[in-house]
C-alpha cells in the first residue's frame, strides 16, 4: 500500500492535523482552517485527514478540547512553581493564563467557539470541566477559596480579569504595537492592582 508523503510516517496524523491547526490559525485565523489545508500542510491527502476528524468542526473540537487540557496544566504547573520558589501564585498564575492567550492565539481563540465547534462532545465537556474545577478551585489554587464547585466572587474577579486582558492583546486594542514583555508588565500591574479585593 501506498504511503501518504509528509510527516505522517514519523508521528501521530491526528495530533499533527491539530499542529496544523495551531499554525494556520495563528498566522492567518480560525476561519482559514479547513481539513484539506491541514492536511496539506502535515503533507497527506486529504482522505487522510477525513479518517480522524468527520469534519471542520469535528477537527475544531479536538483542537478546543487540547486547548483547555493546556491551559488548565499551564495555571496548574505556574502555581506550583510559584509555591516552590515562594513566589506570588497569584501573580504567576494570572501571567501564565494571558502568555498562555499571547504564545497561542489559536488556542485561546476556539477554546469556548461554540458556533465552530461540537460544544457537547465529551471529550471535549470533560476538558472544559477539568479546567473548570481548577478555576473554581481557588483561581489554579492561588487565592482563598471555601467552595471547590462554584466561583466565589473574587474567582470571578481573578478569571474574567486576566481572561478580559488577554482577549484585549489578542482581539483588541490594546497593547498593539508592544513587545510581548511590555503587554506582561501592564497586566502585571493590572493583577497588583486587584490584589486588595482577594482574602488571605
């Protein structure tokens, strides 16, 4: 049997197609993906490709999915290096979520597009719950919290915060024309800023 050219032979299609989809989305927007453009960039015909993901947004699923297992492990991996080190968790943990939006556009982008996605797949239910309970969790475990199964007041405040920022670098006016490290200092302004509202 014949076999696909391209990277196919020395990986994973169906996580590869996922790396292609981080790449066009990042250059050029969620809307440019398609399965055959993915498929051309990993080197596969695009049968290939149609025996993991059904379609479109079958493959914008998969990617959503993987991209709230990453964020979720980034805030995790933040606060435990910032308890190591006796440094502000808080902090750490509101900086990793924004250069998590700054590092992989794409990513943060699909992660709740409901309109493009299969909002009620499962793995990708149980993906939105995993970082869900780390958020509900004390913000990634960084602040306070006496309820582990719902957002307390000042959770709320830390996510939609760092969230808002971040969408703000990504999609909107500010921050455009600054270095990566400048849009970090401002939002690290912004997180010291809040600190007063959150218990110790």
């Amino acid at each position: 049997m014949k076999k696909d050219k391209g990277t196919y032979h020395h990986g994973n299609l169906a996580e590869s197609l996922l790396n292609a989809v981080d790449d066009i989305a990042t250059q050029f927007g969620l809307e440019a993906v398609t399965l055959r453009a993915c498929a051309k960039k990993v080197g596969v015909s695009p049968s290939s490709a149609f025996r993991h993901y059904s379609d479109k947004r079958d493959l914008l699923t998969a990617f959503a999915t993987r991209a709230l297992l990453q964020l979720s492990a980034v805030l995790s991996l933040a606060n435990a290096d910032a308890q190591k080190q006796g440094q502000d968790a808080l902090l750490a943990v509101g900086l990793a979520y924004i250069r998590f939006a700054l590092d992989k556009p794409g990513f943060f982008r699909a992660m709740w597009g409901e309109e493009t996605i299969y909002s009620e797949d499962a793995r990708y239910l149980d993906a939105a719950e995993t970082l869900s309970k780390n958020l509900k969790g004390g913000f990634a475990d960084s602040i306070k919290d006496t309820d582990p199964d719902s957002l307390s007041p000042e959770e709320l405040l830390a996510w939609s915060s760092v969230h808002g920022l971040a969408n703000l670098f990504v999609d909107g006016p500010v921050g455009k024309g600054q270095t990566q490290e400048q849009k970090l200092n401002l939002a690290r302004e912004m997180i010291n800023t809040l600190r007063p509202a959150f218990r110790h």
